[in-house]
C-alpha cells in the first residue's frame, strides 16, 4: 500500500506518490524566461530558491493553464536533486493505492508521463504518473542556468 | 313742331270776342255819352227854354183870359197872383237855360212887367179884347221869338246827336263786320289746328289702345302664370315648412342631445382630473417602489458583501487544504514517525474538504441568491422603469384626455350654444317662411286680381278704341278706319295687332301662325287685304 497524491489537470485526475512530492504552494508571480518552449511558463522564487514552473497541460497537449483559477495551485516535485513546480487545476486528496490494483499500461501506448491506471471505489478512474518524466534533466538544467 | 296748348287756341278764341265785345261796349258807351250830352243839353237848354216859353205862353194866355173875365169875378186875383208867380219862376228858369242873347231876356221880362202891371193898372176898366193890346202882342212877339230861338237851338242839337249817332253807328257797324270776320278766321284756324292735334292725340290713342290692348292681353298671360307659379311656390314653401319643422325637431333633438353631452363631458372632465390625480398617486407609488427596488438592490450588495466573506473562508479551506497536503508530504516523509500525524493531516483535509464543500454550497446558495435577487431587482427595475414609462404615458396621455375633455367640453358648449342659435335661426326662418306662404298666398290672389283687372284693361282698351271711334267721327265727321273689331277679335286670340306709320295694321299672330300684315281695302269686318 502506497500513499498517492491525486490532483487535476485538464479535468484527469492524475495520481503520484506522495515521497515525489516536495510540497504544495499557491500559485505565485512567474518570472517568464524567454525564448523557451511553451510548456516552460517560467521560474518562481520559493524561499530564496529557484523552482522552473511546467505546464504539463500543455506538454500533454490539454490546452494551455490559467491560474485565475482560485482552485490553481503549484505542485512542487524534487526529480534529480532539481526541484520542478507543476501548475495543477486543483489538488484532490491523498488516497491509498494497493499497487497490484494499478493497471500497467506503459506497454499499451509510448506515453511517458502516465505509467498505470487506477480505478477507485467511486469508479473513477486515476492515471498513475511519473514525475520523473515530466522534463527532461538537461532542460531543467538550461533553464536553470538561464535563470 | 311746336307745342300749343290747346287753352291758348280756346284763350285766343274767347279773348277776340271779348275784344270785340269790350270795343263795342265803349263805342256804345263812348255814343251813349255824346248823345247823352247832347240830349242833357237839349233838355237843359233848348227843351226847358221851350217848356218855360211854353209856361209863360199858358200863363200869359191864363192870365190874359183872367183879364178879359176880371170883371165878372175879382175872387181870382189869389189866383192871378200865383199865374204871375209861375210866370215869374219860368222867366228865372228861361234865364237858365235859354243859350242866346241874354237882352232878349231881359226884354222879355220887362215887357212882360210892363204888361203885367198894365193889367194891374187898367183893372177896373180893362176890359177890352187882348188882341188890341200892344204890350200883350209885344209880350208874343218876345215869347215867340225866345221860342223860334230854342226851337232852332234844339233842331241843331238833334242834328248833331243824330250826326254822331249816325257815326258812332257807322264806327260800330265796321268794328263788328270786322270783329266778325276775324273771329270767323280765328275760329277755323283753331278748329284746324284743334282738329290736327285731336287727330293726331286720336292716332296716339289708338296706337295706345292697340298697345293696350296687347299689352293687356300679355298682363294676362303673365299673371295667369304668375298666379301658376305663386300656387307651385306656395305649394313649394308649404313643403319647404314641413321640411323646416322637420328641421327644426332634429335640431331641437341636436339641442337636447348636446345638452346631455355636455353634461357628460363635464363628468367626463371630472373623471379625467380623479384619474389624473389617482395617475399623481401611482407616480407618488411607482417611486416608491422604485426606491424599494433600491432597498434591494443594496439587500444584493449586502448578499454580494456575504459572497465576498464566503470568498474568505473558501480562501482559508484552500490553504488549510494545501497544509493539510503539505502536513501529509512531511508525514510520508517521515515515515513511521509520521503515522500518526498523517491521520492529523488526513482529519484536517477532511475537515477542510468539508469546510470547502459547506463553503461551495453557502457561496452557491449565495451565488443563486445573488443572482435571483439581482434577477428580481433587473427584473424589478425593468418593471418599475416600464411602468413608470407607462404610468408616465398614462399620465401624459391623461392628461391629454382631461385636456381633450376640457376641450370636448368647450365644443359640445359651442355646438350646444351653435345648435341653439341654429334652433332659434330656425325659428326666424319658420316664421319668415310662415310670413312668405302669407305673401304668396297673398301674391297668389293678387294675381288672380291682376288677371281680372287686365282682362278689365282688356274691355277698357276696347272700349277706349270703341270711343275713339266715336271721337274720330265727332272730329271727322265720319271714321277712317273700321279696323278696331278685326284688331279686337285678334287681339282677343292672343295675336298683336301693330298699327304701322302709313295706318295700316299688322297683326302679329302666335302660337306659330305666320305674321300677317293687312292693308284696309274697304270698310267692314272683312275688309282687309294681306299684303
């Protein structure tokens, strides 16, 4: 049994494990980098510390995020040492996945970022994702040193 | 020509023998006068010598026989003495009248004392015959002489009063044969002139008589379809006064009617002021509820003011959300140690989930109140503001009403004051219309009048010509034309007789008949000949 963080984007809800996660913060003033990728939206300051904000809505191609949204908050992952915030529509809940029930289905199709799929008592139907694919290092890299 | 009046012919005719009478009257007077004179001289003179002479000769021869007889009876001395005394009083008248030598007189007279107081003297003893008495003879001798003398005296004065008669005769006879002749001349050359402009007034007349007789006849006719057409208009008024009571009930009805509008119109304005100030009042409310709409739409600021505090509270589950969150990141984290401060966590997400979840539904229901109450008030606002509109349209178009029934009001008092004068209009009219009929009918009669007195014309003009006939023959004697029965009975068809210059007469026929003009060939009813 394992702990998942379950949030939304683009009307999925998406589950990832709550240990990838570093921390949840409201949505802050981005400092636009340019000449990036569009999925780039920027950096944050958080505590002194430069965060890259992704918009994996974009990446996924689910359209593009706004942050009007009062629900809107930044999903803060650590992947490689390098701290990556993630705009999600609205965080959901903290739920308790038996990982045998998750339906593996990076065979199914090339995806990169949703590895299974779980689907809850109510029915409904959770992708199981993987932080670790939501940008590449290099890119990470690039962009930190061009922050 | 010139216009005499026929007086001055009658004046000039009675004047000439006043004339003449006048200058006869003082021949005669002037003769009368001399021969008077003269024969007042032949008495005063030659005649009274010759009675005096003649007293004398009477009294002498008297006194003479008283003489001769003087011896037989002295008682006549008394009267011898009034003889003498006449003698006397004839020798003083002789004095008077005689007109030759006075001695002769005188000679007389003393002879006749001489012989006189001879008688006295020789009384006694004269008895002896006269004739040897030569103072008697001489006495005769003078007496006869005296007398020879007045009788040629008187034959002279005849013969001159005869002589002047004589004249005066002759003077007399001239001026009368004369006078005559002059009034024989005077009198046919008035009658001639008279005769000429009597026969000239005669051809007037005649021509006056023929016009009258047409005209007459024309005065017939016409009045005849005067009368005609007096019945067809007193018909006609009589029809025009039935149409005109007629009239005059629907005005009277027009009359009553306006009343009862006006009296409507009246109420009608009074309505229009109640609606108008009941209008006044629904303003007075419509604003009200204007202001109430007001009320709520501050209500909806007050809701909205709850959804901004509901706004908060949702804020303050977002973040005690994200701690709890963060809370189960840091008790993952610390694994075993943090079991019992993930169910902390896990309590406070489900507490904020719940709080969000109470908070969703408070700010839905406030949402949904917002809304529904800003529905009611746009709605309300919509409504108030389109009432108002239309109350204010009501109102303005109330008041156009009232204004419209004020105006009513004043045109149903002018149609109600028109109708009456158009009533009382009426009325006059009846009456006038009542006062014609009376001149019509009074016409119609005077037609019928008219019609008699020209058919009376008619008869005069006949007779009129019937009696220039009469005159034509006083004047000539006999007539000229017998033309008048022709003409008359024509006349009497309708026909118009002209009488032309040349005495001929046209007779102008009617009623299609050809004009026909006639010459007179003889005398007689059918004596004319057409030309």
């Amino acid at each position: 049994m394992r702990r998942y963080f379950v949030f939304c984007i683009g009307g999925k809800k998406f589950a990832i494990p709550m240990l990838e996660i570093e921390e949840v913060v409201l949505p802050q003033e981005i400092s636009i980098v340019p000449e990036q990728d569009k999925y780039l939206k920027g950096v944050i300051n958080l505590r002194g510390e430069i965060v890259t904000v992704v918009d994996i809505k974009i990446k996924l191609g689910l359209g593009d995020s706004e942050i009007v949204d009062k629900k809107t908050c930044f999903v803060v992952f650590k992947v490689d040492g390098h701290k990556v915030a993630v705009i999600v529509d609205e965080v959901e809940d903290v739920v308790q996945i038996q990982e045998t029930e998750i339906k593996d289905v990076r065979d199914l199709k090339k995806t990169k970022f949703v590895e299974g799929l779980y689907r809850t008592n109510n029915d409904q139907l959770l992708l199981i994702a993987n932080s670790r694919k939501l940008l590449e290092i290099d890119v990470i890299e690039k962009l930190k040193n061009a922050a | 020509m010139k216009k005499v009046k026929i007086s001055h012919y009658l004046s000039i005719l009675v004047t000439i023998p006043i004339f003449i009478l006048v200058g006869m009257l003082y021949l005669g007077q002037t003769s009368l006068t001399g021969v008077g004179s003269y024969m007042e001289k032949l008495y005063r003179n030659p005649y009274a010598t010759s009675s005096s002479i003649k007293d004398i000769r009477s009294g002498v021869f008297e006194l003479q026989c008283l003489n001769l007889e003087e011896n037989q009876s002295l008682k006549n001395s008394r009267k011898i003495e009034e003889i003498n005394k006449n003698v006397e009083k004839s020798i003083e008248i002789l004095k008077i009248s005689y007109l030759g030598d006075h001695e002769h007189i005188s000679a007389l007279e003393s002879k006749y004392k001489l012989w006189i107081n001879s008688l006295f003297e020789r009384r006694p003893s004269s008895v002896q015959p006269e004739r040897s008495n030569p103072l008697y003879n001489n006495l005769l001798e003078a007496v006869d002489s005296i007398n020879m003398y007045a009788d040629t005296k008187g034959k002279e004065f005849y013969s001159k009063a005869s002589l002047y008669t004589k004249r005066k005769i002759d003077v007399f006879l001239y001026t009368v044969i004369s006078s005559i002749i002059v009034l024989v001349l005077a009198s046919i050359f008035v009658s001639r002139r008279l005769n000429h402009i009597i026969s000239g007034i005669m051809l007037k007349l005649k021509k006056g008589g023929v016009v009258v007789l047409n005209e007459s006849n024309e005065i017939a006719k016409s009045s005849k379809a005067l009368s005609d057409e007096t019945n067809e208009a007193a018909s006609a008024l009589q029809e025009s006064a039935s149409s005109m009571e007629e009239l005059s009930a629907m005005v009277k009805n027009n009359v009553n009617q306006a009343h009862k509008s006006k009296n409507l119109s009246e109420e009608m304005e009074k309505s229009a002021k109640v609606v108008c100030d009941k209008t006044s009042e629904l303003i007075d409310s419509m604003g009200k509820i204007a202001e109430s709409n007001q009320d709520i739409a501050s209500l909806v600021l007050a809701i909205e003011e709850i959804a901004e505090k509901t706004k908060i509270i949702d804020d303050i589950v977002f973040q005690t959300k994200i701690l709890s969150f963060n809370a189960s990141v840091e008790a993952e984290r610390a694994g075993e140690f943090g079991r019992g401060f993930s169910v902390v966590a896990q309590e406070v997400s489900n507490l904020a989930k719940t709080s969000g979840r109470a908070s969703t539904e408070i700010s839905e229901i406030v949402k949904s109140s917002v809304k529904n109450a800003q529905v009611i008030y746009e709605n309300n606002k919509m409504r108030v503001e389109k009432g108002s509109s239309l109350v204010d349209d009501t109102a303005s178009f109330i008041k156009k009403i009232e204004e419209d029934s004020a105006n009513i009001r004043l045109n149903i008092e002018q149609i109600l004051s028109a109708s009456q004068d158009q009533a009382a209009g009426i009325s006059q009219m009846n009456e006038a219309i009542g006062q014609l009929d009376q001149s019509t009918q009074l016409n119609a009669s005077m037609a019928t009048q008219s019609s008699t007195a020209a058919l009376e014309l008619n008869q005069q003009a006949i007779n009129l010509q019937a009696m220039v006939g009469e005159l034509e023959i006083l004047v000539n004697g006999h007539r000229k034309s017998q033309d008048t029965d022709d003409q008359r009975s024509f006349a009497q068809e309708g026909g118009k007789v002209l009488i032309l210059q040349d005495g001929h007469s046209k007779l102008k026929g009617v009623n299609g008949t050809k004009d026909k003009e006639f010459r007179k060939v003889a005398n007689g009813a059918n004596s004319w000949e057409k030309i």
